[in-house]
C-alpha cells in the first residue's frame, strides 16, 4: 500500500513534545530564545555540545530532543518563533517545602548555566519551576514574596486541592521568573502535566504580551494617518463640487495613506494573530488546571486578567482601528472616484459643447465659401460664354452680347449649385456607409 508522505509525520506530531513523569521533588528550568523564522544559528550551537557530550545531532527537521545527562535532564524544542532550552531535574526528597538547593543557580554545577546562557540568540524568558512536597505550615504571602523574589504573588490551588501552585510573574536577581509547586497528592504521571502546563502558561504568557510592544511602534503612525483621512474626509464633505485640480491632489493624498495602511498591516498582520493565538493558548492551559481559590492569595487568572487585560485590549483594539482605517480610506477613495467621473463628465460636456461650437462655425465657413465659390465659377462662366458669344454673329440675330451674358448668370449659378450639391451628397453617402 502507498503511504501519504506526511502520515507518520502528522502522526507524530501529538507525541512530539510529551512531558515524562514527575516524580518527587525537583525543577524545571527553562531558557526561551527568539529566533524568527531561522533557528539554524543556535542549533548549530546546539549541535556542538550534544556532539561534544558524544550525541547525535538535531536534525533540521526535529523539532524536539530529549537526553537523560548527568544528574538532569536535557529538552530542546522547536516551535515557530523560539527555540527552548531545558533542564529537569526530578526524584529529589523534600516531604514538605521546597527540595534542597531550590533557586540556586551555584549550587547546581552539573547543570550548563553557562552555555545556555551564552546561546547565540536572544534570550526572551528564563523560568524556573520548582517542585516541592505539601505547603509549609504557615506559609502566607510575605513568605511567598521571600522565596519568589517577587513584587506580588499570584497562588491558587488546583486539581481539587491536591496541589498548589505560586507565580512571581516577575524576574528575580538572576534573570528567571520563578514559580513554585506544593504538591500533596498528585500522582507522578499526572504531575508532569502540571509541570509542563506551568511552564507553557509563563511562556505564552510574555510572548502574547509581544503583541503589545508592535502596537505602541505603530500607533503613532496609524494615528498620523487617521488625522490625515480625517481632514481629507472633511473637505470632501465641505465641498461637493470641487475643483479639478483638488480632487487629484486628494487622490494622491489618499493614495498615500493607503500605502502606508498596507504597509502598517503588512508589519503587524502576524503579531497581532500570534498574540491571539497565545492568549488562546494561556486560557486553554489555565482551564485545564482546574483552579480553585487559595485564602491568602491573590489568584493567577485575577492577575492575570487585570494585568494582561489592558494590554490585549490594546491589541484588539489596534487590529480594529486599523481595519476602520481601511474601511474609511475605501469609501473616501469609492467617494473621490465618483468625484472624479463628475469631473471627467464635466469635461466631456465642455468638451462636446465647444466641438458643437466650432462645428458650427465650420458649417457658416463652409456655407460662406460655397456662396462664395457658386459666385466665383459662375462670374468666370458667364466670362467664357462672353467669349463664345463674341465668335457668333449675334448682331445678325438682334441679340446684344449684354442680354446674352445676363441669360446664363442664373443658368450657370445653378448648374454649379446642383453640382456642388451633388458632391456633398455622394460625400455623405459615403461617410455614413462608412460608419455603418
């Protein structure tokens, strides 16, 4: 049978990033890189410590490793934009509180800091989760605060209670923002669900806040923009019948900021979606741990919705402004385009209007050189018939050479009319079999 290319792909794909067993106590630490569309510089760097540790090499189509090590393990994932480096270590004992070590970077020397650190990418985030067993008797906020190294706390309970979970949602002296796990009665299969849920509701939470950062970049611009469609919009609707000249120099104007419209669009078209869809992500990983209010504490999705809130808003509402922008800049130029057809219309009529003019002008012309042409041949024919009439003996037959001359004006004056007359006819006959 011919398998489809992409099947075992495809297939694959919904066990490409599984998170293993958490066991114990332990820690999580993640470093998120921003890498674009081209991740090819830290891979390579990458490469070179898997191969040096006697590994093989990520292939540019994984997206996901895994490598027990010694004493942690090692998790590279690959998404469309950023490119992680963790570090997990589990099985650790701690029945209450935190494990040994918790949050100290210099008491972990087994795990590469450094190299991580030195990754030839920006760094975008550093979180570090740590694991413990059930909540210390006591434990209240200004503890929290301590332990986090945070400005504020944001705790809840989850799971029915069996565990809880404290965010800084700040960084702490080292670059990571730290989180903590009071775990009681989840079992290890289910707790590196948890873990890994954490650990993406702190990620997607600071790259959906990147929507942000291109909005303030281009709301200046879009504004310009809207102030020009504004007064553009308003002298059109001061003026009905404007100028020819106003008009193309309003297109132009239009024109412009239509260029501009795109080109805001182009640059922001993908921030704004990839913010959406991280937001979408956050809520989905926030539901799926079923939190519950812990007394004392503020909790995360109140937080969360309070800080996040404005600044998605923000976004939303941009995406919205500048559809609006579009719309108005289409019926402005729908507007202008009918204004220009009355003036094109105008200057058909003037147009026709002067050609009819000088059409009869043409036609007096004509009719005065026709005249003048009847007369013209008809003097120089009676000329003629004065010279025939001198060789024949009229002074026989009683008649003058005066009367003779006097006869054939009119006789003459008509046959050169009926012959001109003549000529035109044929000429439109002509003319409209032409057109026919």
């Amino acid at each position: 049978m011919q398998e489809y290319a992409l099947r075992r792909v495809l297939s694959d794909e919904l066990h490409a990033r599984a998170f293993p067993d958490f066991d114990g106590a332990g820690r999580f630490i993640r470093f998120v890189f921003l890498v674009g569309g081209d991740d090819s510089k830290i891979l390579a760097y990458i490469n070179k410590f898997l191969s040096a540790e006697g590994l093989t090499p990520i292939d540019a189509s994984e997206k996901f490793r895994r490598h027990d090590m010694a004493g942690y393990a090692l998790r590279i994932e690959r998404h469309t934009e950023f490119l992680s480096i963790s570090f997990v270590e589990k099985s650790l004992r701690a029945k209450n509180g935190l494990a040994a070590n918790a949050f100290d970077e210099t008491a972990l020397e087994h795990m590469p800091f450094s190299w991580a650190r030195n990754a030839p990418a920006p760094l975008f985030h550093a979180i570090w989760v740590e694991v413990g067993g059930k909540p210390l008797r006591g434990l209240d906020q200004a503890r929290m605060l301590e332990i986090l190294q945070s400005r504020v706390v944001a705790a809840n309970q989850f799971s029915e209670d069996a565990a809880q979970v404290h965010f800084a949602f700040d960084i702490d002296d080292a670059g990571f923002s730290r989180v903590v796990i009071f775990n009681h009665a989840i079992e290890a299969t289910r707790m590196g669900r948890v873990v890994q849920r954490v650990v993406e509701v702190e990620t997607y939470r600071l790259l959906a806040l990147l929507g942000l950062a291109t909005v303030k970049e281009y709301s200046g611009r879009l504004g310009l923009i809207e102030d020009v469609v504004s007064t553009l919009t308003n002298d059109l609707a001061e003026q009905i019948k404007l100028p020819d000249g106003k008009v193309q120099a309003l297109l132009s104007v239009l024109s412009s900021q239509a260029a501009e419209v795109e080109d805001i669009y182009s640059k922001t078209s993908y921030r704004l979606a990839a913010t959406t869809a991280y937001l979408n992500i956050l809520t989905s990983r926030l539901d799926r741990m079923q939190m519950t209010r812990l007394s004392g504490f503020q909790g995360v999705r109140g937080f969360l919705d309070r800080r996040m809130a404005p600044a998605m808003q923000s976004c939303s509402a941009f995406s919205d402004r500048l559809a609006s922008l579009s719309r108005r800049i289409s019926r402005a130029g729908e507007l202008l385009r009918t204004q220009t057809e009355l003036v094109i219309q105008r200057q058909n009529r003037d147009l026709l209007k002067s050609m009819d003019e000088r059409a009869k002008h043409q036609l007096r012309l004509q009719q005065t050189v026709e005249r003048l042409s009847i007369a013209a041949v008809t003097y120089y024919g009676v000329g003629l018939v004065g010279y025939v009439a001198v060789s024949l003996p009229i002074a026989e037959w009683g008649v003058s050479l005066i009367d003779i001359k006097a006869v054939s004006v009119p006789v003459i004056a008509f046959l050169v009319w009926a012959a001109i007359r003549r000529v035109k006819d044929i000429a439109t006959g002509v003319a409209d079999r032409s057109v026919s």
